[in-house]
C-alpha cells in the first residue's frame, strides 16, 4: 500500500480537484481530504456554483461539503445562511458572484457548508492568496467540470482529477477516456517565450509563428479560416499558439487538407483547451504534429466513484488496478473513502 | 434620499481634471458628484474651503506623506449606507452587515484619530466618535477584525454552542452508520436552535446599532467631503496650482490672471517635448476683444481662463501664477462647433440658441461669457455685424465677456483689446519635410503670448503666410496670391 491520498497532497499550498463529469465524485474527494483533519489549516473555496442539494441533471443526492472546526471557507455571502457551522467571518474580498460577495469566513464548528467562489483566473488566485494571508495552509478548491476547470488548475499547485461510473457504464470506455484526458492535461510544457506573440490578441486567437518565431498569421480559432490558413503553411515549420479552445472542426479540417504534420507544433494555454477526442489526437501526433501546453498540470492523482447515478456499479478493484497501469498515476477509489466519511485513509491502488 | 446628478463640467479642461482626480471611496465619489459651483452668495462659504484647502496643500508641501495613512483607509473604505437604511427600516443585521458595520467604525476611528492627530482643524471637517459601535460589536477586550456572534451575547448560545461542539465530535468517532445518522439529526435540530438564537443577538444588536446610525452616516458624510478635499490638495501640489482670490461682483473688480496654463494641453505638448506658454490677462467688466493669427493659440487661452476661473468657482486651487476675480454667477461658453444634425441645427443655428441662453443669463447676475470666433459660420458681412452686437450687448450687460474673433473692425465704446503676438518672424518658410516638422516650425515660430492693444488695432492678416509655412500645394498658392492685391500680404 503506497501513500494515501490525503498524504500525497501534502506540501502542497493550493489543490484543485476537477471532475471528468459530473457526478465524478469531486465533493467525496474534498470531504475525504477535509475529513483527514492535517495539523495545517485548511481552507476550501469553488470555481463558480455547483452546489445542488440534489444534483438537477441526474437527480442523485449530492453530499454537500463538510467542514471541520477551524478550517477557512470562501462562500458567497447569500450561501452564508445554508451553511450550518457557527462561524467567524474574517473579510470581505470584493469579488461578486450572482449569489452575492465571497467573503472568507473560518468556521468555529464542524458542519455543511454551500460554497460558490469566483470564477475567474485573476480572482482565484487573488483569493488563494488571501486565504494564505490569513492563515491558511493548504487550500482546496473544488473545480468545476473538465471544460469549465481552467481557473481551478491554472491558479493551483496541484490537482486531481475524478473520473468514474457516472462518466460511463463500461470500464473500457472509462479507463480510455480517462488516459486521452490525463493525458491531455500533462502534455508537455513548451518553454520558449511566446508571451508577446499572445499580448494584445482577441480572445479565441490563433496566431502562427514561422521557425524564427516571428508571427507570420493570425486569425480566429473559431472562424473556418482557421485550418486553411495552418493549412496553408504546409511544410514550413510552424507553431499554431491557441490562447482559447483547440476544437474538434478546425482540427478534422487540418486532418482532411494534410497528409504530414510533421512540421506543426500546436499550443494552447493547457490541456483543459483541446477539445479532441482520443481518435483525433492519435491521428494528428501519428502524423507527426506535436502538442504542447503552455502550463503543464501537475496531475498528482486520479480518484474513482465506481457507482454511477443509475445505480450501476462497478468493480471497484479492478477498475482501480487497470487505470493505474495505463495511467502510471495513483488511483484512489473515492467510493471506499465515502463509506467512511470520515475514515483516516481512502484505500489506493498503485 | 434625494439624487443629485453627477456635476458636469463646463470646460474640457476642468472635466479633463476631474477625471484625473484620485478618489477611491464611494463617499468620495459621491462627494464628487455632489460639487457644485458656488454663487455669488456663497462667497465666504468658498473662501473658507478655499482657505481650508490652503491648509492641506501648506501641509502636503511639508510632508506629503503625513496623508498616507487616510489615503489607505479611503482605500478599503466600504460604502455601508445599505447595511444602514436596513439598520433604519428596522430590520434585523445579518452577519455580514455586521462584519461591514464594524470594519466601517474600525476604519473611521483610525481615521478620526488621525485627524485629530493631524492638527488641521478644518472647520468643515468633523468627525464623530464611534468607538463604541466596535465595543458593541467585538464583545472581547482584543479588537479584532472579523466578526462573530459571539457566545459573550447569550448564554443559551454558548450552551447551544457547547452541546453541538459534542455532537460533532461524537460523529467523528462513530463507526455505525445507522448511530451516525441519529447523531446528525440531532446536531440538525440543534443547529436550528442556534440559529434562532443567533437570530435573537442579531436583533438586540440591530437596536443598539440603530442609535449610532445618524453618527455614522455623519462620518460618511465627512470622510467623503474629506477625501474630495484631498484629492484637490494632490493635484495642487502635483501641478503647483496656486490659491485663486475671490472677491464679490461690484462694478470695480477686475479678473486678473497672471501666467496661466493649461494642464491637459501642457501634458499634451510635454508628450511631444514641447512647453505650454503661459498667458495673462485682466479682464474689466463689459466686453473684451481678442484677435489673432490663425493657430496663435486664441481658443486655448480663452479655454484657460475659462477653465480657471470655473476652478475658482468649485473650490480648487488655479493653473496660474496669480489669479484673482470676481465670484461669477455664471460661467458660460459659445465655442466650437454645435452643429448637430440629429436636431437639425447648423453651427450658426446652435450658436444662436446659445447666444439666447446667454443673453437671459446676464440679466440674472454678473458672470464671464466666453465666446470662441462668434458667427464664424455665416457670411463675413453678417457675422461681423453679430460680433459687433454682441460685443456691444455684453458691454452694457455689467458681465465679463471675451469675444476671439477674425472679423475686421469690430469698435466698441471702452471695451479692451488683445491680441495673440503671433509670428515672431514674418518671413520664415516652409521648413519642407512631413506634416510634424512643418508643424514644429511653425510653433517654433509663434510667440502665443496676449498683449494689450489700443481700439486702433489691426486684425493681423497671416493666413496666406500660414498657409505657405504649412507648405500649401504650389499651384495652389499661386492661384490664391493672385486675389491678394499686389501690394503685399
């Protein structure tokens, strides 16, 4: 048995957990980790709302979050009420959401807690900041869904990511899927300064950039431009920099019109931004383009909720062994760790 | 409460300096919104901020940073006047309303400490003492920031408290799922009976709050007015602005303005490595004629003096060596081009509509009319006879009016005159090269100083000259120096 989860990420200043999909199991992974109760004060905060009591797609009870006596939470003040630990608040932050200002409070009780946090960059990590001002430790954030993640990772240490039944009811399906997404999120980190060639660009830009790294293109990532004009340059070593999503049309199209890519290197802002499939992202590095990011993910783990909102469950076991040997990353099963909320250690596979 | 509408400002430069003015708090702003120029019988009104402002900008010259410490309160000053009006309408405070009342009586202590630390004993300034608004809500001997309901207010809440506290612990330890469940239900209905307590101190601590109310929004009140106050003080030091004098409108008083510049356009000319020029003049009551080369810089004079004296008139130090002048009903602007096709008026036609704005203005007080190239847009025969009429109107109207025009022999009885010196050197030429350089050379060359002139002036004739400094196609210039008559420019 290696380290348990609530170890690993110990160290660490800021953690985001991100979900596959819904229902992947982020609250029991957060109540896992607030459940431990480290010796360093904790503090917890959202990437926007996703508080349902239930959830409204598949109307499964969603645990809501459970905090311990002392830790901080950054909430919205009109959430405030619906929490139930007596509590202390500590500051406003100026950062308002549409269920009002979050403000930091700690709590001076163990009990539930609502949390909507901001949703920007920018404002997250003015916040992690505050809550390391006053005191806290270690912060949690509970990140939204993969696509909407981008502030949780980008203002975080480290992350983990939830995958589990609720993403798919064949194991197959979810192990691949979730190796395509991991490794999205740890593609490699490309280093050269292209900070300039992105100052000033309209949002969702794709600017290209010829061998000596001068801007030789700039068009629209969403406009049907976008493929010809990489197209266009076929042959010539060229760097396609996305500071937006890397979607699936303009991709197939540059697959359609291009033998070889051996000559494209494509960036974006992190993995969270390609939008491909794994089939996609085959066809293209098999062809030679390379993908890179510009802030790597430091995936430190993968948790699993081997019960899907059906009802359907899996082996958990067995899900967790195979993930981990395709991944090459710890694998905790969050539905062990949900049986005892408040068990010291959630079991891992690795 | 009654809305006043944000204070628009009648010259550019003035709206170019209020935009530029740092202010960070809410009651700051409103404190901006709510300037208004002071009329005629507010004169000792405008001379004690005057002399209150005086103060500040003496001190910040001392020691700039003695106003660092309010500056960084106005900083992360809230403006709580919701929280309040709930407070007032009797409802009950909510947690973070308190957590925002007492971060505003914290901060408006430190600032009244330091006030009265400060020495500056402003006479419009004055703040009450609030202490014990944070006494109410920090039950502790420590003062902290943040804000609880504390078990110091109940008795029951502190057994509430104390019970739950079990609970959850006994939760934590508990193994049995089922045994589990029960304890949660217990701890929910407990939860609810501390709630209702909470709910109870937030009640009790609404009314002793409600008492405070008047004083707090007093403070409000002056830490807004104060930090406007500041604000002025800053942009006076951070442009050497000196202190206007202001007297009452009698027949006698002459507007007397020495150096003056202007702020927005100096920035401007220092972007390009170039110096603004101070003007003069002294204005006497009636009108006053001003006439000059063509980018001799007459319409920045004019909106200079305009600029300072609505200054003046708002309680701000002047863009001037010396400034004095009568305290103005109004100040009022014809200038620039009105023309406005969505209303359907022409320049001449928004001119006139103007002009009859002004005229109804002189009969009700004394104030300074400033009009740029008057009727500049109908035909030269005309619109000299409207300058002629106006000039002589607003001699006769006891007012200050300046009329900048180009129209030739405008006489009117005891008016004064002034004229832009213009080009130093009658016969410099086009320097050649691109439109910068042609540019520079004519400002070079233009000395936009104003100087008194007797009623046997003439208006100079430099357009032609102009044209060909600014290296007008030569065909062209051909074709005009045929209608010039030959003996010379």
């Amino acid at each position: 048995m290696g380290r348990s989860l609530a170890e690993l990420i110990e160290g660490y200043s800021c953690v985001a957990i991100i979900g596959m999909e819904k229902n992947a199991g982020k609250t029991t992974v957060l109540n896992h980790l607030l459940s431990t109760r480290p010796p360093v004060v904790q503090a917890i905060t959202s990437i926007g709302y996703d508080g349902e009591d239930t959830d409204q797609v598949t109307a499964t009870d969603k645990p809501s979050i459970y905090v311990g006596c002392g830790t901080m939470v950054a909430t919205a003040s009109s959430l405030l009420g619906q929490c139930d630990f007596t509590r202390e608040l500590l500051r406003f932050t100026g950062f308002h959401t549409p269920m009002g200002e979050v403000v930091i409070t700690r709590a001076r009780s163990d009990g539930f807690a609502q949390i909507a946090g901001p949703s920007t960059t920018v404002q997250m990590s003015s916040l992690i900041n505050m809550l390391h001002e006053l005191g806290a430790v270690q912060v949690l954030v509970d990140g939204a869904a993969a696509r909407k993640s981008t502030a949780a990772i980008a203002s975080s240490e480290a992350c983990i990511l939830a995958t589990g039944a609720a993403f798919s009811p064949d194991p197959d399906d979810i192990i691949e899927q979730t190796r395509h997404y991991t490794e999205l999120l740890t593609l490699p980190e490309f280093e050269p300064d292209t900070v300039f060639a992105l100052r000033n660009a309209d949002a969702n830009s794709c600017i290209l950039l010829d061998q000596g790294g001068n801007i030789c293109g700039r068009v629209s990532a969403l406009s049907d431009e976008c493929a010809d004009l990489i197209a266009g340059r076929n042959g010539q070593p060229t760097m396609a920099l996305f500071n937006g999503a890397v979607t699936r049309p303009v991709l197939q199209k540059l697959l359609d019109k291009c033998r070889q890519l051996d000559w494209l290197q494509i960036v974006a802002e992190d993995g969270t931004r390609y939008l491909i499939n794994s089939r996609q992202k085959l066809d293209l590095t098999s062809r030679g383009a390379r993908l890179a990011v510009r802030r790597q993910v430091n995936l430190i783990a993968v948790t699993v909720n081997p019960t899907a909102p059906s009802g359907l469950k899996l082996d958990s076991a067995e899900l967790c062994d195979r993930l981990s040997e395709k991944i090459g990353m710890p694998v905790f099963d969050v539905y062990a760790a949900q049986n005892h909320a408040f068990s010291r250690k959630a079991t891992q596979y690795a | 409460m009654h809305k006043q509408k944000k204070y628009r400002a009648i010259t550019p430069g003035v709206a170019w300096l209020l935009s530029e003015l740092q202010i960070e708090s809410l009651y700051g702003r409103e404190a901006l919104k709510n300037l208004r120029p002071a009329k005629s019988d507010q004169l000792e009104q405008l001379r004690q901020s005057l002399s209150e402002l005086e103060t500040m900008v003496a001190a910040a010259r001392q020691d700039r940073s003695i106003f660092d410490q309010a500056a960084s309160i106005f900083k992360c000053l809230r403006f709580i006047n919701g929280s309040l009006d709930n407070l007032e309408a009797g409802q009950v405070p909510d947690e973070t309303e308190l957590l925002e009342i007492k971060g505003f009586a914290m901060m408006l202590t430190s600032l009244k400490n330091w006030y009265d630390r400060s020495g500056l004993q402003l006479p419009s300034v004055s703040f009450s003492d609030i202490e014990p608004v944070i006494k109410i809500l920090n039950p502790d001997r420590t003062v902290v920031a943040s804000f609880h309901v504390h078990e110091a207010y109940s008795q029951k809440l502190k057994k509430i408290r104390a019970e739950k506290l079990q609970l959850e612990s006994m939760i934590l330890q508990c193994n049995d799922q089922q045994q589990r469940d029960e304890l949660r239900d217990q701890r929910a209905r407990l939860v609810q009976t501390e709630k209702a307590e909470e709910h109870l101190v937030r009640e009790n601590l609404g009314r002793q709050l409600l008492e405070w109310v008047t004083r707090m929004r007093h403070n409000a009140m002056a830490a807004g007015r104060f930090e406007l106050l500041l604000a002025k003080t800053l942009l006076a030091c951070r442009f050497n602005c000196t202190c206007p004098a202001v007297f009452a409108a009698t027949k006698k008083v002459t507007l007397q303005a020495e150096e003056m510049i202007n702020p927005e356009v100096e920035t401007i000319l220092a972007s390009h490595g170039k110096q603004f020029t101070p003007v003069s003049i002294e204005l006497n009551p009636g009108t006053t004629l001003l006439t000059g080369a063509n980018m001799g810089g007459k319409s920045v004079a004019l909106m200079t003096l305009a600029m300072n004296a609505e200054l003046a008139t708002l309680g701000f130090f002047v863009f001037a060596r010396r400034f004095s002048m009568p305290l103005f009903d109004f100040i009022y602007l014809i200038a620039g081009d009105g023309q406005n096709q969505a209303s359907g008026l022409s320049s001449f036609g928004a001119e006139i509509i103007r002009l009859s704005e002004l005229t109804a203005l002189t009969r009700q007080g004394v104030g300074l009319a400033i009009c740029d190239e008057f009727a500049r847009s109908t035909n030269p025969s005309e619109g000299s006879r409207f300058v002629q009429a106006l000039g002589e109107f607003l001699q006769q109207s006891g007012s200050y009016g300046v009329i900048a025009t180009h129209f030739d022999g405008i006489r009117i009885a005891e008016a004064s005159y002034y004229q832009v010196i213009g080009l130093k050197n009658k016969t410099i030429s086009a320097a050649g090269g691109d439109r910068n350089s042609l540019l520079n050379n004519l400002c070079d060359n233009m000395d936009y100083r104003l100087v008194r002139l007797s009623d046997d002036y003439q208006v100079p004739k430099d357009a032609l000259h102009i044209a060909s400094i600014l290296d007008v196609d030569p065909e062209f210039m051909a074709i005009l120096r045929r209608h010039y008559p030959s003996t010379g420019e």
